[in-house]
C-alpha cells in the first residue's frame, strides 16, 4: 500500500510528495497533508489537484477518502470545486508566511577576494576546455550503453580504466592493467580510502614539506605521519626510519619543486620492497614539465610496490574531482572493499565524458596546450624576477605550476604580511612544513603562476615583486 506519492506534472503541473502520517485515520491524514501542502507553498493557489480516482489509487486509499478530504477541504475554503474545472486550490490563499511584510534578507555581501591571487592550486580556470569536453560529454551520454545508469562497478567504468590504462603507460611510463585501477574522486579520497583499507598499517613517512591538508587527513583517518628530511636530490629515503610505506612526490617535489634523484628512486623501492611496504606516488603535476621530458613514473619501476596516485586536479580542473590509483594487484580487493558498493564514486558521466576526452586526444593537446601556456607564465616571473629581484632565487621552476622563491634568512613572515597589505594572495614555505621536521626552517614563499586572469597576470607579477625583501 502506498503512503505517499509523486505526482507527475501533468496532473497537477509539479511535483507533489504526501505522507499520510499523523493520528485519526487516512481520511484526517489525508486533509492535513493537503493543509500542509498549501500553507507550505507546495500547492499554490489556482493548482489543479488530482482526480479523486487517480489520488486514490497513488495513495492505495478508497475513492471515497479523497472525495471526503476533498470536500472537507472546500468547506473549510482550502478548495474549491467547480463543474468542468475539477478540484483547485482556491485563488488568495496566503503561502508561506516566511518573507510577509518583511523585506526580503538581503544576499550576504560576497568576500572580496585578493587582487592578486598568487596562490599554488589551481590550474587557469579559464582555460578548462569546455567545447571539447562538451563534445565528449555528449558523446559519453549517446553512446553510453543503458547499464551505465544502473548500479556500477566500485572500481570506475571499465572504459575508462582502460582508456587511463593506455594513457598512463604511454605518458607516465606507468605499468597499469585496467584491472589494477581503481576509479575515485582524486588524491584526497584515494589517500581516505588508503588509510580505511588498511593498507597504511603503521605510520607514514612523508617529505618533511607538503600539503598540510593531507597530513590532516591522515592524522583523522588515525595514520601518524612522520617527517622525512629534503635536499636538493629530493627526500633523503636513506634516512628513513621502521615506517613500511611512504608518500613521495617524485616528479616534482610538493611544493620546493625538485625531482627525486635516480639514486633515490631505486632507494626507495629497495626499501619498502625489503619491508614488505609501499610506496604511495603522488603524481600531481607529472605531465606539466618545460625544460625536458617529463620524467617517468616511480611506479614503472616497480608495480608491485608502488600505489601511483593521479587526478585531473591540476591538468583539466580540481572542479571534477575525478583521479585514479594503480595498485598492487595484492591490494585491490582490500581497497575496493574500503570503497564500498555503493557510495564514494565519481560520476558515471564524467567517468565516460574523460574516456572518451583521452582516447579521442583532446587530453593531449589540451596537456600540451597549456604546457606552453604555462611555460609562458614561468618564463615572465623568472624573468620579472630577474630584473626587479634579483638576489632573490627561484627554485622548482623546471615543472609544475609554482614555483618557490628563496628569502634572506629571518625575512619570510613580513613578505607574507606584505603581500596581504599589497592585495597578493600567497603562502610562505612554512605554510607546509610538517610539524615534527628537524632541518632547520628555510624563508621563502611558494608563488602560483597559473591563476591570475591572463590580462591582470603582469600587474600580479609587479605587486609580486613589491613585496619582496630587498635581498
Ligand atoms: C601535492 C598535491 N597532491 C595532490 C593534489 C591533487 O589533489 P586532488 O586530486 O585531491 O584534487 C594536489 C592539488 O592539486 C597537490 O597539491
């Protein structure tokens, strides 16, 4: 028996869900959920209700009841009933009552934001490429076959598992079988359910710089971090101490800006192959290198012992919240039970949108479009730098979309506050250090070039320099 309905729009022209609830039997139950309806705006005046029958029928009540909620109705003046016309909500019924005789609240004042937005993140916005993903998009939604609208696979759509799977290996020198890919929203959620899958037993090496949001995440998760010293070869993996698995940003060091070193790289899988652990690879700009070949993924080297971790964040837009993991295949199954059956996915549409988006290229060239553009930006703030700074050193400038310029000692916390009194929105490099790190603190601050409009790029650039130290 049904106790509530949906009503469809051409009966009534909106939707209209009743629950029959409350003491005194369907008939009371009925009137006071129409009562309800109509003082709530849900049924305003003028609207055409149901036939008697069909009411009945959606509700699994008798006729009868609904003509007597009906009448009750009219009489009470809620109503009115007219030959040829049906039964309607009558005209001059108050709505809700929530803005009456009051002026409408006002829309909270939107926070201005800085004038200059030099912070690391986020790609140009401006640049995300809307036709081509608009034409994917439609493509995904023709072509998808009817199951895509049903109960899914945790581990992502098999279309684009496989379509990552080609991309990966041919981009990133990543060894990736479809079936050692789990779909989920990006970095953040793959590093929850990594923590909730168990597969960070024991605590979590990680470069002694790094987003702090992350080690947020962990600690809440119940994963205790521990610092791992950085040098100009990347972390010093020699260094490290009983932990089993350890998270690298190896491309391009998360946020001083260096590569891990050869060296390291097979030093690190000799490590965590011996303990039986796991290198977590966070490849978070790895296709966003200007001056050589991107380097290839850690995970080529050993598949078997690195989780390699990747999203659309910085290449297409942190908006979509799409992003991958290639596991060992020993524990797949462990983080797919982590994931669950039925909550945590990305969307199904925009699964497909991006398979298509790969196999069809425009991933590529939009990657190698905004390569250049961002090379572009790079060039004109080292070279601002160079002519209006320069003692001060930019580092980490070979990849990526930031880049860290070195300070005098003791000098960091005033160009901060510097650059809040100028409009620059930017963060000091001890925004990231890990709390428990044991190098001594070095002054700089870590300057993000893809944001600004292109057109407010130069005068970013000018408030930048303003706001540095004299060197
Ligand atoms: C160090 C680092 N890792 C990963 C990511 C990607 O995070 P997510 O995929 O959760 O957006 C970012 C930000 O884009 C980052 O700065």
């Amino acid at each position: 028996m049904a106790d509530s309905w949906v009503n469809s729009a051409e009966r009534i022209g909106a939707d209209l869900h009743l629950e029959l609830t409350g003491p005194g039997g369907r008939r009371a139950a009925l009137i006071q959920a129409l009562r309800e309806a109509v003082r709530g705006g849900r049924l305003p005046p003028g609207t055409r209700l149901p036939p008697y029958r069909s009411l009945a029928a959606d509700l699994g009540v008798a006729r009868n009841t609904v003509a007597d909620a009906y009448a009750e109705l009219v009489a009470e003046g809620w109503l009115t009933a007219r030959q040829g016309s049906g039964t309607r909500v009558a005209l001059g019924i108050a709505g809700p009552t929530r803005h009456a005789g009051r002026t409408p609240p006002k829309a909270p004042p939107r926070a201005r934001g800085p004038r200059h937005d030099l912070r690391q993140g986020t790609p140009d916005a401006s640049a995300f490429p809307r036709a081509a993903w608009g034409t994917s998009y439609r493509r995904a939604l023709q072509q998808a076959p009817h199951d895509a609208f049903g109960p899914g696979d945790p581990a992502g759509r098999r279309e684009l598992r496989e379509a990552l799977a080609e991309y990966l290996a041919r981009a990133r020198g990543v060894r990736a079988e479809p079936d050692r890919i789990v779909i989920c929203s990006g970095f953040a959620h793959a590093l929850r359910l990594l923590a909730a899958s168990g597969v960070l037993r024991g605590p979590l090496a990680v470069e002694e710089y790094g987003l702090g949001f992350h080690r947020d995440l962990l600690a809440g998760a119940g994963v205790r971090t521990v610092a791992l010293p950085l040098d100009e070869d990347g972390a010093r993996v020699e260094e490290l101490g009983r932990e089993r698995a350890v998270l690298l940003t190896p491309a391009h060091q998360f946020p001083t800006g260096g590569p891990l070193h050869a060296s390291r790289r097979a030093a690190v899988i000799e490590r965590v192959r011996a303990r039986g652990g796991v290198l977590l690879e966070d490849d978070y700009d790895g296709e966003f290198r200007y001056d050589r070949k991107p380097l290839g993924a850690v995970q080529g080297l050993a598949p078997e012992h690195v989780i390699y971790i990747g999203s659309v964040s910085k290449s297409l837009s942190p908006a979509l919240r799409l992003g991958w993991m290639v596991l060992p295949e020993r524990q797949v199954a462990e983080v797919l039970a982590a994931k669950g059956e039925r909550e945590g996915w990305a969307s199904v549409l925009d699964q497909l949108s991006l398979a298509d988006f790969l196999l069809c290229g425009a991933y590529d060239r939009h990657v190698r479009r905004m390569r250049q553009h961002y090379r572009g930006r790079r060039d004109r703030l080292v070279a601002a730098l160079a002519e209006r700074a320069p003692r001060i050193g930019v580092t980490g400038v070979a990849a990526g979309l930031h880049a860290v310029l070195r300070l005098p000692p003791g000098t960091e916390a005033s160009a901060v506050k510097a650059a809040v009194w100028q409009g620059v929105a930017l963060d000091g490099l001890s925004a990231f250090r890990h709390p428990a790190a044991l190098t001594p603190p070095v002054d700089g601050l870590v300057v993000g070039y893809a944001t600004p409009a292109e057109h407010a790029y130069g005068a970013a650039l000018e408030a930048l320099c303003g706001v540095l130290p004299p060197g």
